[in-house]
C-alpha cells in the first residue's frame, strides 16, 4: 500500500534531484523500493543502493524493476552503510 500511494511523489522528487550517471545514491529506511526504483527509472545510470532493516529487503527485491538497484541490510544507527555516497536520501 504504501508504494502505491509514494509512487507518483517518488517520481516527481527523483526528477528534481541532480542524479548523473556514475553518481552513488542512499535511499536509507528504503521500504519496498519505491524511491529507488524510481531514481533508477530517472536515471538508469545512477548506482542506488537501498539500506533498510533485514525483513524490508524481500519486499523491495520482489518488486525491483529492469534497472538493478543495490541491497543492504542493517541497522543505519549500528551497521555500516557501505561505500560512500554522492547523496543520500532519507
């Protein structure tokens, strides 16, 4: 349900950020996907990666779409979010 309602945002906020291809994105607490999937879909050649909880990661994966998006699982107050980042989105 959520995806659903995020979709049509998550679009439109992707569009107004300055993502460029070879240029590494967060999208932290990521849930299913919505935001990096359509950060992907915006720019295909922007490496996102999504960090969220353990029990998040299945739900994102399963609704990935033709661009590959990076999956990390954690706690972002205890784990190490991995490489560094142009941006990160929250």
């Amino acid at each position: 349900a959520m995806d659903e309602l995020q979709r049509p945002h998550a679009h439109e906020v992707a569009k107004a950020l300055p993502l460029h291809p070879g240029k590494k994105i967060l999208d932290c607490g990521g849930g299913p996907g919505t935001y990096a999937r359509a950060f992907v879909e915006v720019s295909s050649e922007t490496e996102v990666t999504l960090f969220d909880l353990p029990g998040a990661i299945p739900i994102a994966r399963s609704l990935e779409g033709e661009h590959p998006i990076r999956y990390l699982s954690g706690d972002f107050f205890t784990d190490d979010l991995g490489d560094p980042y142009d941006g990160i989105f929250l």
